[in-house]
C-alpha cells in the first residue's frame, strides 16, 4: 500500500493562468458542472479577468474533486476536459494532478470508490451543509500499489463497465423524464375535460390554454381565503413540495428538520392548509400541507371553499402556473413584473372551476392513473439505485485489487 499523495500533486500551481491576459477566454467549470464521466461539463467558457480571483486553476487532464457536502458523497470527480487548456473552477474542489507514470483516470476511479466516499464523509469538517473534505483526508488515503501498466488495465476495464451502466442509468433517467411529460400531459387532459363540460363546449372538446373555458374560469379569491397564522410555539418548518406529486395529500406539503434560530421569515400553517409557494409557482409548487408547523411566508396558506375540492384546485391551479399567461406575468418579477408572494397577484390567478362532483371526478381520476405511473417509477429508480451499487462496487474491486482485470476483461469480450 502507499499513500495518494504518492501518486499526485495536490492543488498545483498554475502558472499557465497568470501568463494569460484579462480578456483571454479560458474554460469556466461550477460545482453544478462536476460529474463523473461523461456528464461533466467543460463547454462554458469566460474571460480570464473574471476569475482571476478567488477560484481554483487547472490543467486539462487535472482531476476536479468536489470537497462540500453532499456533492462528495455523490462520486462527482471529473477528468477535466478544457478546450484551451487551462481552465478556472468553483473553490468547492480540491484540484489533483496525476503525476508522471500515473494514470489521471486511475486515481479519478479512487476517489470515486466506496471507501473514498465512506472514509471521506466520516472525516469531513464544519457543521450542516458547510460539511468538507479536508486535504489530509485525501492525501493521505491508502492506495493499493499498481504499476503504469497496471493502472491502465483498470482504468480501461472499469471506462468499459461504467460506460455500460451510466448508459443504462440515463435510458432510466430518460424514462423518468417521460413520465413526468405523460404526467403533465395527463393532468392537461383531465382538467381540459371537466373544464369543458362545464362551459358547455362538451367533454370531447379541445381547449387551448388558457383560453380554457372562460366561462366556466373563476380568480382563485373566489375560491380560496388567505389565512394569517401565528408561528406555533416550537414548531418545526414545514417546505413546499416541488417535485409536482400534488393529488395526492401526503405529498403536498413536507415536513423538514433542519433547524432555524430565527423565525421571523414564517408564518404558521396547519395540516390541511392550501398552499402556494410564490416564487415556486411557475415549477407547480402547489398543494395542501399534511402537517403544521412553520412555512416561508413566501407562500399563501389559505382555507379552500366547501364548493371546490381542494386536490382538483392542487391540479387546476399547477396546470395554469405552466401556462404561457402566468408565465407572462411572471416575467420581469425583479424588474417590477408580476410578484406571485403578493396576494393581490395570485388572487387574480383565474382557475377553471367545474361543479364539485366533476371537479371530485377528475382528482379521483387524475389520482388513479398516477397511481400507475408512481409504481413504475418507483420500480425505475429501484433499477438505478441498483446500478449505482453496482457501479460503486465494480469500481472499488477494481481498484483494491480484488478482481483480476485483465481475466474480467477477456471474459466480457
């Protein structure tokens, strides 16, 4: 065994980036920019002035570790790949550079191993989401002793058996993608259809939106009344839930744990509480909570009226947060445009409102159908939660030298 700092150099100087004038345009890599293989991404590009200060330098071929929790758990190491060269990153990574006869790839697969991320999330240091990867940790990880040679058969092996699994991992991701259009789609069709039977056009008609039943439309302040609540003594913060699962009431609104020392930016909300989340509105976060505690007083929290069936309303009021007139409104909210925290705006938000048993129709409808949807998801993200493991796994035999390479090797091809 040896040591990694055997093995590289520990954020070297680049004195490549201070020759280089102001206006030279060097490649520009944020955290959100660092993740393993080939989802990295080195295309943005900026002047060198702009980052002369206060970020990190690379080489092309240099190795980007993020240091910040959760980012490090997550395996996101990235092989730069800077078109001129020299490069500029977020101060959330440690840069590595591969020394002479070492395998840049080789020591990228190391820090992408199980106990790398394990032994690494152990010893990080600060508090909360502040949480990092001191460079002791990383420099003085025990690596198995492998030769040029050596490294380049694990390398080679392991570029083969992730490409395999990344690729089978984005077909599922690409799947999840399509349900969420299927999903949106499908939400479109049903309040289309309750909405059209209740203007008369009939349940066939195809409606644009948000010319969508205009006589059957009502402002949401007809439907819903906004409620003031004090912040509950030793409440906990209750967050909006934006990843658009709004019919079905556990799933409204989330209960977090983190804590905050001051509360003076909530306001109170109770289990059953219609919520809207201001600036969240254009991404459907809409929906009723499923416990009290305290909410951003960015949001509304209002009591829905016993003619409107409050899951249908989740629906109605998502499906024309996404249409091209909210969004209209929506644009410039810095710039003085519509500011969707401000009750007098959202209360004109116009929703189309059906009689209660087609309104009640179409959320039990709307609800049975995702059912469908959540369990083929849920069996999706099984599937890639498995191969990640897999992943994660194949990548520290091999790097442990626990499986023979070049044996493995031949028996795949």
């Amino acid at each position: 065994m040896t040591s990694l700092r055997r093995l590289i150099e520990f954020n070297p100087a680049v004195p490549e980036f201070a020759a280089l004038p102001d206006d030279a345009v060097v490649t520009f890599v944020p955290l959100d920019a660092v993740w393993t293989g080939r989802r990295a991404d080195f295309s943005r590009r900026i002047a060198k002035g702009e980052v002369a200060v206060g970020y990190s330098r690379f080489l092309d071929g240099d190795i980007l570790l993020p240091k910040v929790s959760p980012t490090f758990e997550a395996g996101r190491v990235a092989i730069a790949q800077a078109a001129s060269g020299i490069g500029a990153a977020t101060t959330e990574v440690h840069v590595l550079r591969a020394r002479p006869g070492i395998d840049p790839r080789f020591v990228a697969y190391v820090c992408q191993s199980a106990r790398f991320l394990a032994e690494g999330a152990a010893s990080q240091q600060g508090v909360g989401n502040l949480r990092r990867v001191s460079s002791d940790f990383v420099l003085n990880f025990p690596v198995s002793r492998a030769s040029r040679d050596e490294q380049r058969a694990v390398a080679d092996y392991l570029d083969g058996q992730t490409s395999r699994i990344d690729a089978l991992i984005a077909r599922q991701l690409e799947l999840i993608r399509l349900l969420g259009e299927r999903r949106e789609a499908l939400l479109f069709a049903i309040v289309a259809a309750s909405a059209s039977t209740a203007s008369g056009e009939g349940a066939g008609a195809t409606l644009a939106w948000p010319a969508l039943a205009r006589s059957a439309q009502q402002p949401l302040r007809r439907v819903i009344k906004p409620i003031n609540r004090p912040v509950p003594e030793g409440a906990e913060i209750v967050t909006a839930y934006t990843d658009g699962q709004v019919t079905r009431r556990s799933n409204r609104a989330k209960r977090g744990y983190h804590e905050a020392a001051d509360l003076s930016g909530f306001q109170g909300v109770d289990e059953g509480d219609f919520v809207v989340h201001g600036l969240d509105i254009l991404r459907g976060s809409v929906g009723i909570a499923d416990s009290s505690g305290a909410i951003s007083s960015v949001c509304t929290v209002a009591k829905v009226s016993d003619q409107v069936d409050d899951r249908y309303l989740a629906m109605a009021v998502r499906l024309q947060a996404r249409s091209g007139y909210t969004r209209a409104l929506a644009r410039g909210i810095r710039s003085g445009g519509a500011d969707f925290r401000r009750w007098d705006t959202l209360a004109e938000l116009p929703v189309p409102v059906p009689p209660l048993i087609e309104q009640r129709m179409a959320a039990e409808r709307f609800e049975a159908e995702s059912a469908n949807m959540d369990a083929l998801l849920v069996k999706v993200r099984d599937h890639i939660a498995l191969a990640k493991e897999r992943r994660s796994a194949l990548i520290t035999a091999a790097v442990t030298g626990q499986i023979d390479v070049r044996t493995a090797s031949r028996r795949v091809a």
